[in-house]
C-alpha cells in the first residue's frame, strides 16, 4: 500500500515538473566545472530528466539543478564545490537550473545604471561568451570570485571588488545596468570612517545624487573614476569627493557640517600627488605652524590625501612622524598643537603655497644688487609659493628673508649677505619678507623739511598703494646700490637720496617728511673658535641691529689681524692661521661698490705680523706695532694704496707694543695699553702724529700723552674705551 502511495506521489510531481517546466533552464557546464557542483548522484535508474527534476525538488532546498545522463540523475548545487565524482570529465553536460532559487540568491545584488558608474571595466577579471541574462547570472552565480556581472552584447562581464586595474578608461554602462553584491564594498574597501567634524569635505565634492541606500552610494564611489576618495550620505543623498577637483555645487551655509565622511582606500592609493606636492624639504622651523594630525597607518597615501583635503584653514605643508601626519599652516594666526623641534621632512602643497607670498613685498631689481644677497640657489620646477614657503620654513646656514624664483631656480636669500657673483643687468621680481621692512625702520629717523630735492638722485614709481608705499620705498633704498642714505614718499613716488650729494635732477619746495638713515657700521672678522680659527666675515648695523655671517669668507682662517674700514672698502692684513703655517704677512681689501664683490689681494706687509691694530687715513694703511716671529715690532708701517710696498714710518718713543687697541681722531692715531713682552702688560697712551707725507714724511714722529687730547682738556677716563691688554681689540 506504501510502495503504491510513493507511486502516486511521485506521479503528481512529475506532472507538476511538466506543468512548471518553465521554471528550470538549461545551461551548458564546462567538463572541468560541473562534477564539481554535484553533491549527489541517485543510486536507483531514473526514467527521464522530468523525474529527475521532480526528485531534486522533493530532494531539499539545496537542490539548485540536475543533470540526466543516461538514466543516471545528478543533483548539483552550482553555487558550492563537491567531490563526489572525479574531475574532468570526458565532455560538457547540460545543467538545468532552477531559476526562482538562482534568482532569489542573485537578489542581494544592486542593480546600478547610474552613468557615474563609470569605471566598472576596471573590476572585470573575466568576458564569457554567453546568450543571455540568465546566462550571465548563473556565470557569476556559480563563480565563487564573482561580485559583479555585466551583460554586453555577447560577452558576460565578471568583477569583484578585490581586483583593480587602474589604466582601464572610462566606459559608460550598458543598457542592463552592472549588477554587484553589497559585499563587493567590503572587499574594495572597506570604507573607513573619518572621525573629523569640519565642514572640509564640502570644498571637493564633485558629483550629487539623490539615493536611497547607503550601499547604493558607496558602490558610486567605488565604480567611478576619478577617482571617488570619500562619500558622504546623508539619507536621502549621496556626494562623492576628491581632492583633485574643487566642489562648485555644495553651498556651505546650506549644508550641516557634521555628516559623516567616510574615506576609500583604493580612491586615495591610487590619486597621484606627485605633481601637487614639493617634497624632501628639511626643517626644524615648523612647530609654531602645525594645525592638526591624523593617524597614518592605514593609507599609503593618507598624508597627502589629508593635507589636501584639508581646508579652513588651507594645509600649507605636512610631515609624516611615528605614524602621525602633521598638517600645516603658515598664517600664523591659528594656534600650534606641537611645540617639537626635531628635523623632520616638509613636503609643500603646491596648490595653497602661493598663500605664502602675502609675506613678501615683490619689487623689481638689478641682477648684481640681488644676486650678491643669495647664499641657497635650489634647482626645481614646481612653484613661485614653494619658493616662497623655503624661505620661511626651511633650515639653511643662514636666514632667509629675500627670494627669487626664475621658474627653474630658487634663491634664497639674506639682506645682510654678500658673495661673488657674475653681474649681468637683467631685472628680477625679488620677494623680500615684509618683516625686514619692519626691522630696518629703525635704523631711520624722520625729519619734516622742505629742503630734500637738492639731496635726491632718482624716482621710482612705486608698486603698492598706502601704507605699505612706505615699507616699498624703504625697502627700494635699502637695495639701491646709490648708495640711498634717506628717501622721501610722495603719493605714489618714491624719492632715493644721499645727504652728500647736490642733485638738481628733481625740485620740490613744499614740506616733506624724508626719512634718513641714522647707523653706524660695525665690522669683525674671522677670530677664534673652539681648537681652530673661524674665515668668517660679520657686518653689525645700528646698536640695535644683529650681527650676522653677512660677507664672503676670508681666503683662510684668521685671528689676531688687523682690520680697519675707509673708503667704502673693509681692509684685513696680518694675523695668524691654523691652516696656512701660522703667522701672516697678506693683505686683502673688500670693496663695497666694486661688482663683482671679492677678497681682492693687496701688497704683502713687511714680514709676518699680528697683534696690531690698523687704521685707514687719506688713501693710506697704518699699522702700529705688533709682533712678528717672536719678537715686537718697534715702528709705525704704511702702505699708500697706490703704490706697491709698505713703508716703515716713525718709531715708538719707548718700545714697541702688541695686542694693543688704537683709534684714529683728527689726523692722529693713539694707541692703548698692550704689551712689550709676555710677562709685563702696559697702561701707556700714546700717540702718532699723521702728516701730509708727501712734504713732510720725515716729520711722522711718535709722542707720549698719559692725559690730554693736544690742548683739548679732555679727560681720558671720560672716553668710554676698554680694552683686555692680553687679548686684541681693534675700534
């Protein structure tokens, strides 16, 4: 009665088969792929594949299709992996398959045909010829790769969210749309969330759409190409971001700035920032300047990407540090996160760097008036900005508060720096840190006058308008090789002039304020520091200036030379080295207004001498005493500069001096303790008389005052003049 009933039943499934018959459709298996998706074969002979299908159905769920061979009934499930029969096999076989399971499973797959998917080809790791849709979905159905299909024409498309081939180029989407599985984000992403509660993410949004799932909208980012490196959902649209496109569609007043940003991985991988950024810039300048860090960890690319993306305030730089990117901006006004001062590499966002320029007054200038000024020259080709940010930022051997840039070459620059250079007379925009201005107005003093013409020698039209005409017309008076001793602003001209001159290029009668110069000028040369002797020059302007290495270096090291100042020239003789055998004779003159600048060699001294002092009178050279191989120089030496030897001049009264400090006042050179030998110092004053030498060189003569100036009762200990007998000063 049992065996009757199972009869029966089976009766009424293989006319149900029939009647549904519809439901299974036929796909052709490769002989290496089906047996592998055979999870039973039936050990009793069946009929025909009708019952065959009607006992996968009565079978379970997992039945998915069959496969009739030959009165043998396989039951398979395409979409899992099996061994129960060996593979390959000798040819293809038929699969027919149950279409409402196929689609029921397929139903977790999006079906996109937005035309911002756009870079879908660039997931496709596979193209099989088919015939139709339903061909297509078994094909990615049954591959266990597959998160993506696309049918085209002929050829069925599939993809997944772990391959990527960024040279692929746009293609737009076919007709039936891209289907991909929400898990495809996980394997493309996955998506990271930005913890960042700015409004940043507003200036780089390209594309907008309204959407009504979030996976809708990250599987955009993911297919798009350009590529998508943040989404933002708000839950009824979707915006999709880059940092290579600025946004012309967000209104930031509009828009709550506290949606959720969620980055990409692969979109800000595969962004190339190596035009956007300047790189391998060192520097321990940066600290007042960092704005913000984010971790860096995840992303190869994420400090760039952060730097850029960055806005309110603009990331000007940025350096990566344990694992840390620090962003930077350089308007000062916004308030350090670090106070570190390790040397770290700067890398410049070219993009935001011209910002940098509001640092600097640009005025036009001869080449050898700048030229000599520069003591950096970089070879690049990125930007004016960056240039501009070196200045600022970058750790150099000495300061920088002037640049130039000819669009392959970076110069940086000081005001209080003088080298060799070639001079040509081409005219470049020099940047000049507006801060100099500010510290070189004290060296000027005002004065309301009506009589300037008389003292002016050229007009400048000037660049910037009021008050910053004032700081461009200091500014053009202190580069100007006049050389500019005061300078006068009248609407938009500047005035250069020299107190010394009487110029009739220009009149002016009403009352002006002119600005004059009002410094004295300090000079030290090479000395001793540390085991060695330093060739380094030093200028000192105003007593409330600061010195700095500003000249080219002596030839060699020095010390205890001596140096005097005379004729717009800087003279060094004499003196010892611990690189050139000890004790010198060679004398060099630095001439101010001579181009090209140099150390240019003059006659040899008499022999060897150091410990003296030296001064400058009437085209002459004096040196008073010294010593010279042991022993102390008894005698005044000179050397007229246009002749070609030294002369020994008068004799000291007693015996010579060294290490001795000397001055010189109206035709007179007085010296100041020292001493004779090793062992005994002196507080002796004495005195050398300077006359006309071409009549009366026999008259030079040495005398000894302990207390008077001639028969001036001036007091000398009311002279504020101090000197270390045993360690040479020179006034």
């Amino acid at each position: 009665m049992r065996v009757l009933f199972n009869i029966a039943f089976l009766a009424f499934f293989i006319i149900q088969i029939e009647l549904n018959l519809s439901t299974f459709q036929r796909q052709i298996f490769r002989e290496e792929k089906w047996p592998q998706t055979v999870y039973k074969e039936l050990s009793f002979k069946v009929d025909s594949k009708l019952e065959c299908a009607a006992l996968c159905e009565v079978e379970s769920k997992s039945c998915v299709g069959i496969i009739w061979i030959d009165s043998v009934c396989y039951l398979t499930d395409p979409m899992s992996q099996f061994s129960e029969i060996s593979s390959p096999q000798t040819k293809d076989q038929s699969m027919y398959i149950n279409q409402e399971i196929i689609s029921s499973i397929l139903s977790v797959f999006l079906h996109l045909i937005d035309p911002i998917v756009n870079h879908w080809m660039a997931r496709v790791y596979a193209s099989i010829p088919t015939t139709s849709m339903f061909d297509c979905n078994v094909e990615c159905a049954t591959d266990f790769n597959c998160q993506l299909y696309v049918k085209e024409g002929s050829l069925c498309h599939l993809g997944n969210g772990t391959f990527f081939n960024s040279s692929i180029q746009i293609k737009e989407i076919p007709t039936e749309g891209v289907y991909v599985d929400t898990g495809f984000t996980i394997e493309a992403g996955p998506m990271v969330f930005l913890n960042d509660s700015s409004s940043t993410w507003m200036h780089h949004i390209y594309y907008s759409s309204i959407c009504d799932l979030r996976e809708r909208c990250e599987l955009w980012c993911f297919l798009e190409r350009s590529p998508c490196q943040f989404m933002v959902y708000t839950g009824s649209i979707c915006y999709l971001g880059s940092t290579e496109q600025e946004s012309q569609m967000v209104n930031n007043s509009s828009m709550a700035p506290t949606q959720k940003v969620w980055l990409t991985k692969k979109g800000i991988e595969n962004t190339n920032y190596e035009i956007a950024f300047e790189r391998n810039i060192y520097s321990t300048n940066y600290a007042p300047f960092i704005i913000k860090s984010y971790n860096a960890d995840d992303f190869l690319q994420s400090c760039d990407f952060f730097c850029a993306f960055q806005t309110e305030p603009a990331c000007h730089f940025f350096f990566l540090t344990g694992g840390i990117c620090y962003l930077g901006n350089m308007d000062g006004t916004h308030p350090s996160i670090e106070n570190s001062a390790s040397l770290e590499t700067i890398h410049i966002h070219l993009p935001v760097s011209n910002a940098s320029l509001l640092e600097f007054y640009s005025i036009p200038m001869h080449h050898h008036t700048w030229r000599i000024r520069m003591h950096t020259q970089i070879i690049t080709n990125s930007t004016i900005g960056a240039c501009a940010l070196r200045c600022l930022i970058m750790d150099l051997q000495k300061e920088c508060s002037l640049f130039v840039y000819d669009e392959s070459i970076c110069y940086l620059g000081a005001t209080s720096h003088y080298e060799y250079a070639q001079t040509i007379d081409d005219i470049f925009n020099v940047y000049i840190a507006k801060s100099l201005a500010l510290y070189l107005q004290r060296y000027f003093k005002s004065r309301l006058t009506s009589d300037w013409a008389s003292q002016m020698y050229k007009k400048v039209v000037l660049y910037y308008p009021t008050p910053q005409n004032a700081d461009e017309c200091l500014l053009r008076c202190h580069f100007d090789d006049g050389p500019c001793h005061s300078f006068v602003v009248h609407e938009n001209e500047c005035y250069l002039g020299d107190p010394f001159v009487n110029s009739s290029l220009f009149f002016g009668t009403e009352n002006a304020l002119i600005m004059e110069k009002n410094t004295q000028l300090y000079l030290s040369h090479g000395g001793s520091k540390g085991d060695g002797d330093e060739k380094t020059s030093s200028i000192f302007e105003g007593c409330n200036g600061q010195c700095n290495h500003s000249l080219l270096d002596l030839p060699y090291p020095l010390r205890a030379m001596g140096y005097a100042y005379g004729e717009d020239s800087i003279f060094v003789c004499g003196g010892t080295s611990d690189v050139n055998g000890g004790e010198q004779d060679k004398c060099y003159q630095w001439r101010f207004k001579v181009f090209p600048r140099a150390w240019i060699p003059l006659p040899a001294m008499m022999n060897n001498q150091m410990m003296f002092p030296m001064l400058y009178h009437q085209g002459k050279l004096y040196a008073a005493g010294g010593r010279s191989s042991g022993s102390t120089i008894g005698n005044m030496r000179f050397l007229d500069l246009n002749s070609t030897s030294w002369t020994n001049g008068g004799a000291y009264e007693y015996t010579g001096f060294y290490a001795h400090c000397g001055i010189l006042y109206q035709d007179r050179i007085y010296t100041f303790g020292g001493s004779r030998n090793s062992l005994l110092f002196s507080s002796a004053v004495q005195g050398y008389d300077i006359w006309p030498v071409v009549l009366y060189q026999e008259m030079e003569a040495w005398f000894l005052t302990y207390f008077l100036l001639r028969a001036e009762k001036v007091i000398w200990a009311s002279i504020p003049i101090r000197c270390t007998p045993s360690i040479q000063t020179q006034m």
